[in-house]
C-alpha cells in the first residue's frame, strides 16, 4: 500500500503568489496616488476658471464707457 504524504503549504504562500500580492499592492497604491493628482487637478482647475470669471467680470465693471 502506498502512503501519500502532503507538503503542508508555506505560511506565506508560494513565490509566485507572493511576486502577485507585492505587484497588487503596488498597483493599487499607484492607482490611488493617480486618483488623488487627478482630483488635485480638477480642484484647481474649477477654482483658477472661476477666478477668471471673477477677474474679468470685475474688469469689465471696471473699465469706463462699459454699458451693460
């Protein structure tokens, strides 16, 4: 009779597993630094075109002669 007897499975899992989970995880943390530049640039970008509205309705109040 033959007796099978099995490998018990590392606690950390396998090479290749592990090369998976690290790339994940990196994955994961660049995708989220991607996420906050992008919403960084949206905010400044609402802001800096509502200033300019700002700047321009103010200077076209300003200017003399200007009928509205």
């Amino acid at each position: 009779m033959t007796t099978i007897i099995w490998k018990i499975a590392s606690v950390h899992g396998t090479c290749r597993s592990r090369y998976k989970a690290r790339r994940r995880d990196k994955q994961q943390a660049a995708a989220g630094e991607q996420r906050l530049v992008n919403k960084i640039e949206r905010s400044l970008q609402a802001h800096s075109s509502r200033v300019s509205r700002a700047i321009w309705a103010a200077e076209r109040l300003a200017k003399p002669g200007s009928g509205s």
